[in-house]
C-alpha cells in the first residue's frame, strides 16, 4: 500500500463509524491514526459519552477478530491472557488462548480491575505476545486495543500505574455533545439502531498495509528536533516528578506520521505534531500539583507548545 491509499481507508472507517457516532470527527481521526501507528488508545470520559460505542463501531468495521473484556475487581490475569488447561484423553496441558488473542481488543472500563489483572496487559500491548509455562505465544496482527474507563468513580477502582498508562499511545476525551449533536444522536436512535447494521469496510490485511506505509511519511530533521525539544520541556516543567520518556518521543513521533497520512499528506508538518502532542503527552506526565485535577497534564502539554519555538516549514524559507 502506498502512502495515498491510507486516507481512501482512513475515509472508509470514518464514514462507517461516523453511522452510529455523532459529532466525534477528531476523536475518530486520532483514534485511526493510532491504529495505523501500531499503538492502543485509551478513552477516558464520564459513562454514556459513547466511549464503548465507538470501540464496537471501530471493530465492526475490520473484517477481523473481536473480543471484549469486562474489567472487574475478581478479574484474573488468566483470564484475560489464557491459561494451560488439563487434558484428560491426552494427559498432557494444553494452553487455552484468553480473549487477549483478537485483532481489537476492547478493555472495557479497564480501571476496575486490580493492578494483578491489569499488568496481565503489559506484555500484550508492548510485546504483542504472552508467555504461560515458560512459552512464549505470539498475538495475531494487526494487535489493536482500546480501552475505556470513568474518571469520576474511585469506589472499586484501581488508578492505572505509570507503566499501564504509558502503553497506551494515546489517551483522549468523548466530551459531551452539542445540543444540535444530542437532537441528532436522539433522531438517529429514535427507532433504529445503527451499530447492528455495520459491516466491514477492511480487513486486517488493510490494517497491516497502511502501518507499513505510514511509516515511509517523511519527518524532517528539524521537526524530529521540535519533538525532542518538547519533550526535553516537559522533563524540565517546575512540578515535573516525570517528563515524557524516549517511548513517548518516538509515540509522538509515530502517530504524527500515521495522523499525516490519515490527512492525506506524505510529510509531517508543525501542526500534526502539535495536535498529537495533547493525547500522546498529557498522560504520561507525573506532576506534583495535579493531584484531584483532571486537566493538569494537558494544560501542563499546552504551556510546553507555548513555549517551544514552530520550525519554519520548507516553503516558507
């Protein structure tokens, strides 16, 4: 696949996903542009903003497999990876595969599990494989996961820890409707629904062919230099406990090349870099004055962007 061809893709899954959401255009954009990056997403808004809906609507749209875990308290490792099962007729362990073993992976409300369950996932989203008994299994490909959770329960939550959240590509927020939105979500819904009706409009093999070639968008030297630059910032922010790391330069690095292409463009420029940098950035950062508010991390991303020099573009000089 050529770089030209992902926005043709990247307009099918809209238009499709765009059937059942109403009003979200950017949130999908970012949310594909992800998926082409080879990362996961995490959606993070009060219950009933659509965060579930648009998972389902994104992995109805993939000729591909689907699974979804409900994140609970009495949820096991095992049972989100798979364990080795007792065969009585062979006499031997067989590994039974867990529903971590799908193309999309929707961990809903992923923050009601314990921090036992929820490390099950690290070496699925970062790896891409599991290892049971000393083997090592690897996952199918395309290895996409979306998870959501609810930021204003705290009874029979547990806060995702800072190695969980910074496997995340991307963290984004519904946000509530418009009134003309919610008038066109309330029409829509009325005596239809929409989601059981979404066919494929790609397969996995699609999926496959446009991570590979939004990797050939081209990044030049000077905006590579603007995205260590902004992340060298946040490291040295006055209430900085932890700045974005390496990972989250080249995070940034990747979704800007994949969000390009998605736009239909073959070269990133300062503003892709800049749209990504909220989402990519916000959570990854520990600050000491952001405990109880929710929108320090962006804010804090914000005040970097602010303050870090745009490179001039080529056919400006």
């Amino acid at each position: 696949m050529q770089v030209s061809q992902v926005k043709p893709l990247a307009d099918a899954f809209r238009e499709n996903i765009e059937t059942v959401i109403v009003g979200k255009r950017e949130v999908i954009d970012i949310v594909l542009a992800t998926l082409f990056a080879g990362g996961h997403a995490l959606l993070e808004d009060v219950p009933g903003t659509g965060k579930t809906m648009l998972a389902r609507a994104l992995a109805r749209s993939m000729d591909a497999d689907f699974s979804r875990i409900q994140f609970t308290p009495d949820l096991l490792p095992s049972d989100v990876t798979g364990a080795s099962v007792f065969r009585q007729k062979t006499g031997e362990f067989t590994f039974q595969p867990g529903p971590v073993f799908a193309n999309v992976v929707l961990a809903d409300e992923i923050n009601r599990a314990t921090p036992r369950a929820q490390s099950a996932m690290l070496e699925c989203m970062e790896e891409k494989q599991v290892s049971s008994d000393g083997t090592t299994y690897a996952l199918p490909a395309p290895f996409f996961v979306i998870a959501t959770q609810n930021p204003v329960e705290t009874q029979g939550t547990f806060p995702l820890p800072e190695a969980q959240l910074d496997r995340f590509m991307v963290k984004l927020r519904m946000g509530y409707p418009t009134l003309e939105e919610q008038s066109a979500i309330l029409r829509r819904f009325m005596q239809d629904k929409p989601q059981e009706r979404l066919a494929p409009v790609a397969a996995a093999a699609d999926v496959l062919a446009a991570q590979q070639a939004v990797t050939c968008v081209r990044v030049q030297d000077d905006l590579l230099r603007y995205i260590g630059e902004i992340c060298e910032k946040t490291r040295a922010l006055e209430d900085a406990l932890l700045g974005a790391s390496p990972r989250a330069a080249l995070a940034l690095m990747r979704v800007s090349q994949s969000y390009a292409a998605v736009c239909g463009r073959d070269y990133v420029t300062p503003e892709d870099v800049k749209r990504m940098a909220v989402p990519v950035l916000a959570h990854r950062l520990i600050l000491r004055t952001a405990f109880g508010q929710g929108g320090r991390g962006e804010a804090a991303v914000q005040e970097v962007l602010d303050a870090v020099r745009v490179p001039t573009e080529p056919d400006e000089e």
